[in-house]
C-alpha cells in the first residue's frame, strides 16, 4: 500500500514538474510564431503564407529566370568590357516593382574578377535585358559570367501594367563610331523622368556583339523625343559592295587577275573557300570551284568553264551584289537589320 502511494506522489510531482517545465518554456524559450517555421499558426491561410504573411499566391510564384545562353560578355574598350542578360517573368499575372541583381565575372580559373550589383523591375510575363556597360576587366580574361536575382518585390500585374511607351524610325549608321537612332513615342498618360533605351546589335548571321543604353530625360505623356545609342569604337556595319559585273574568260589553276579574286570572294561567300582573295587560281580555289559546281547540279570539274561562267553571271545579274568582305569581318560587322531596341520606363 505505501509503495502505491510512492508510486502516485511520484506520478504526481512528475506532472507538476512538466507541466513548470512546459510553462517556462512556453513564456520564455518557445520561438515566437513566424512565417518561415513551416507551420500553419497566427492566422495563417496556409503554411506560411496568408493572414499576417506573404500571400500565398505570391509564395507559389515562379523565380524570375534568365534565359540559357546568359549572360554574354562584349567588348567596349582595349581594357573593360560589358555584361548584359536576358531575363524573363514566367508569371503573366504578377510584376515585381523592384529585385535585386549581381553579375559575377569569373576568369578561366574560376577566380572571381568582378561582382556588380544593382536592382531593376519587370512587368507581369515580360521578358527583358539587364546591361551593365562598364566591367573594369578586359574581355580576354573573362571566361565565365553569371546573373543571380533576389528579393522580388511581386504586386498585381493588374495594379503595375507597362506604360505604352514604343521606339520608331530605328536606323543604325556610323560616323566617328556606330550609333542607333531613333525616337521614343510616350502614348500613355504618364510623364517619365526618365526612359532607358537599349540598343543590341547582331553580325550577319544573327550571332550577339554588342549592347549600349542611353537615358531619355522628361518624357511627357503623349510626347515623343529623338534618341541616340552609341557603341565602342572599333565595331563595323556590314555593308556589301554593289558592283556591275559579269566573268567574260574562262580560268583555270595558273590564271591570275582581278575577276579571279572576284570568283574567290563569290567562292567564300557561298562557304566553298575559307580565305581572303588572292587574285591567283590555285588549287584551293579550283577545289572550292569544284563543291560549288556540284551544289548548282555542275560537272565538278575545278575549272572556271562555259557553264560555270553563264550560271554565276545569270546570278550576278539577278543581285548585282558580290561580297567583297571576309568572313571574319562579317563575324564581326553589325547587320543594320538585325538590329533590336528595347524601351524600358518604371511606372
């Protein structure tokens, strides 16, 4: 009977100890209540989101993404160089008014060169650039480049729509150095301090080379103003030469002459020879002669013969153009008509 009644106090204190133990952690170790604890509690709609947290519409969002193949590195003097990505909102419904962004430049060690930190915006579905014109690292040292995004600030795509706000008249010419002009046409009924212009230019076959940014001061609502991109020195415009030409001799290896270095541009512009004219009918030239007579259905015979010199003139007389530009040039040279502007004003 005694040992019952050990056994009962026993269980007793027991209970009142936890039951101090379970008060004093209660009102002075328990973790308050937050919105990252992984439980649904202060009123929240569901874990960790609603009520006195984030919205859970907001918590289910999508990041902001930058596209594959970004960031790119481009050269803008003989010592720095540019940084610019393609980023896009996969939520057409939501907007954030502000993030958070740092390019990191890395050479071929991996060895961090540079961080440039800023923040920008972006509209609800849009897809758009982040330029940094003025990393203080050669491009040659570059290997690598990353973008990383944080701290969106997301509102109601409904509630921070994009003002209609469009470039016109976009012409890509070249004095001391290239430039693309234009106009920035404000047809909504806001005034901007300010509006960024972003020009990106592309080489012929469409590869990326370059982008630059100007700032529009005072842009009032249903205004227009002119607008000018310039570029670094040292970028060309791709312009082919417009000549009147036809072959009037047949050639073969041993012939040399102007319309021999002609037969070779026309040659390399087709991908049949990978070289600069000579103006000398070598071997290489007779076998670049030969793949292009069998691509135009042509006895492959390496010589510039009767049917080869009527094909080429029918289609010199058809484009009277001839590419007098090496392909490394053309890798190098700005297209004008794949020129693209971007306009980007904050509500």
């Amino acid at each position: 009977m005694r040992g019952i009644k050990q056994i009962i106090f026993g269980l007793i204190f027991l209970i009142v100890a936890v039951l101090i133990l379970w008060g004093i952690y209660s009102l002075f170790l328990k973790p308050a209540p937050t919105c990252f604890d992984n439980v649904q509690n202060q009123g929240e709609t569901g874990v960790d989101c609603g009520g006195p947290c984030v919205p859970c519409a907001i918590k289910s969002l999508k990041s902001i993404q930058v596209d594959s193949g970004w960031p790119k590195v481009f050269q803008t003097t003989a010592s720095s160089s540019g940084v610019i990505a393609e980023v896009y909102n996969p939520n057409p419904d939501w907007a954030a008014k502000y993030f958070d962004y740092q390019f990191t430049i890395k050479d071929q060690f991996g060895n961090v060169l540079q961080t440039i930190s800023g923040n920008s915006f972006i509209y609800g579905g849009e897809l758009k650039y982040i330029i940094e014109p003025n990393v203080n690292v050669p491009v040659g040292q570059i290997t690598s480049s990353d973008l990383s995004i944080s701290n969106p600030q997301w509102v109601s795509a409904s509630d921070y729509q994009k003002p209609d706000v469009e470039v016109q008249s976009v012409q890509t010419d070249k004095s001391n150095s290239v430039f693309v002009s234009g106009k920035v046409v404000n047809r909504s009924e806001l005034n901007f301090n300010n509006v960024s212009v972003y020009a990106i230019v592309y080489n012929k076959n469409g590869d990326f080379l370059a982008a630059s940014k100007t700032i529009v001061d005072n842009l009032a609502k249903f205004d227009s103003k002119d607008f000018k991109v310039y570029f670094a020195k040292g970028i060309d415009i791709y312009q082919p030469i417009e000549i009147s030409f036809n072959f009037n001799r047949t050639m073969k290896v041993g012939d040399t002459g102007s319309d021999v270095g002609i037969l070779q541009s026309f040659l390399a512009e087709g991908g049949f020879l990978n070289r600069d004219p000579t103006n000398y009918f070598d071997d290489l030239t007779s076998q670049g002669l030969s793949k292009m007579q069998s691509a135009m259905g042509l006895p492959s015979s390496g010589v510039f013969d009767n049917a080869t010199m009527q094909a080429l003139n029918s289609i010199l007389n058809s484009t009277s153009t001839v590419d007098q530009i090496t392909k490394l040039e053309i890798n190098k040279s700005i297209d004008p008509t794949q020129t693209k502007v971007l306009v980007e004003a904050q509500r």
